[in-house]
C-alpha cells in the first residue's frame, strides 16, 4: 500500500500552496493514504521564525484539511499532522497551543540543537562528537516523552568526524527509537536532491539495532509525488540491508499538561 505522512504546505514558506493540489496528485500516484506535517508554530514570544507556520496560521491549516479529509473520505485517507523540534523549555506551551485543534499526530524533526534562535543548525557541518551527543541526547529526550508518532530524517545531522564515533553515536539514537517504539523515516527529498542524508551508514546500524522504518517523501510541491524510481531506489536499499518496513503509522496525539 503506497503511504505518506509527511508533506508540507505554503504556510513554512519554503513550500507551493494548494492542499487539493498535493491531494490529486497523490490520488494519481496511487496513495492511499496521505499526511500532511507541515513545520509546526512554535509558541516564540520574542521571535519570528521563517520557516514555520506562525501561531495564528494554525486554524487555517488544520481547518483547510478536516474539510479536505471529509471530502476525500472513501478515495484518500487524508491525516492531520505536525513536524515538529524538540525544545524542551517550549515543549508544555507547544502542546498547549496545539490542545484546541483536531490535529492527529506529531513527527519528530530536529533541525535545531537547543533552540532555534541561536541554536545549532544540524545540517552545518561538524567533526566534534560533543555536537553529535547533543543531538543524541535531545532526541533521545523527545522520543522518550511519548508525543511523536515517527522520527523523521533521523540522519539529518551532518557529522564530519571519524566513522567510528558516527556510528557508536547513532547506534545509540536508533536504539532508543526502538524502545521508545517509534518508527524512523527513510527520507525521499533528501534522496532525490542528492541532499547528505540519507546516510548509508546511518541506516546500516539502525538494520543491526532492528529498527521500524517508513518511506517518507517529504513533500514540498505536489510534482514531487510523481518519482516511482525514487521509492523504488529507495526500497531496493532498505530491502538490501533487510530493515523492517512498514506502510502506515500508529498515530499519537499527545496531550498538554493541565
């Protein structure tokens, strides 16, 4: 069954606009289930992120799409989602933002280490293993909180350093997904873009430790789910290192603090 829960729309700023647009397409290509996750807003009170949703943008987005889900319903299964960072001194507010919402699910992607403003981009090249821990660390931290449904470009850290330290590090990162029982997403837009994830080595100590993996076409425009050879590729690979695939998601809301 062709699958997807990671798609984003014209509200992060760095995606086209048309959620009917994203659905067609997905129709066309066969999906039969179809989720969108776009860059979740942040509860910031002294910044503006531009690569997000803002906080008064989230009614539309998830309003647009119950609309969508109900009209499509019996053709498309269509699912209400976030991508969101790991901040740990915003994660309660986070979630209290989102309580009102008839949202479904959460999906781990940690572009950040620490915070956004003036915290680590993970996607700049590092050699120190302190920075490769942090990252560990933090995400290790979200899974452990139970909130995220899927752990999305988990190999997103660009580390430099020696092969050896890289993988003790993810090793460790893909046995606490495992534990946490949360899937990892093999990431299509960073395979198709040549981007440096996903990282071979990355998903060869996740086929060691066992993990759940799940095709994830982060989609920005609705032409980027019309690539068969890209899920092909993709399965092929995933297939060569005997990983466990699965198609669809346990879906987990998870609640705000009182």
């Amino acid at each position: 069954m062709k699958t997807n829960y990671h798609a984003h729309t014209h509200r992060c700023n760095h995606a086209e606009t048309g959620e009917r647009r994203y659905i067609e397409a997905a129709l066309k290509e066969g999906f039969k289930i179809f989720g969108f996750a776009d860059h979740v807003p942040q509860p910031y009170t002294d910044f503006r992120s531009g690569m997000r949703m803002q906080p008064e943008e989230t009614a539309d987005y998830v309003n647009t799409l119950c609309a969508l889900k109900e009209e499509y319903r019996g053709e498309i299964d269509v699912h209400i989602g976030f991508e969101a960072e790991y901040f740990p001194a915003l994660f309660d507010d986070l979630l209290r933002l989102l309580e009102p919402y008839p949202y479904e699910y959460l999906m781990l992607g940690q572009h950040f280490l620490d915070h956004e403003r003036g915290g680590t981009y993970v996607a700049v090249p590092c050699a120190e293993e302190a920075g490769l821990a942090h990252y560990v660390d933090q995400c290790a931290e979200a899974l452990n909180t139970g909130a995220f449904s899927c752990f999305v470009h988990p190999d997103i850290f660009r580390f430099t350093g020696e092969e050896a330290v890289y993988r003790a590090q993810m090793r460790r990162l893909c046995r606490e997904a495992k534990g946490c029982g949360v899937p990892l997403e093999y990431n299509l837009l960073g395979l198709g873009t040549h981007r440096h994830y996903p990282n071979p080595i990355f998903w060869e100590e996740a086929a060691a430790v066992g993990n759940k993996v799940i095709l994830g076409w982060d989609a920005h425009a609705p032409s980027w789910l019309e690539q068969p050879q890209l899920e092909a590729s993709a399965v092929s690979f995933l297939d060569s290192l005997g990983l466990r695939r699965i198609e669809t998601l346990t879906l987990v809301r998870p609640r705000a603090k009182a």
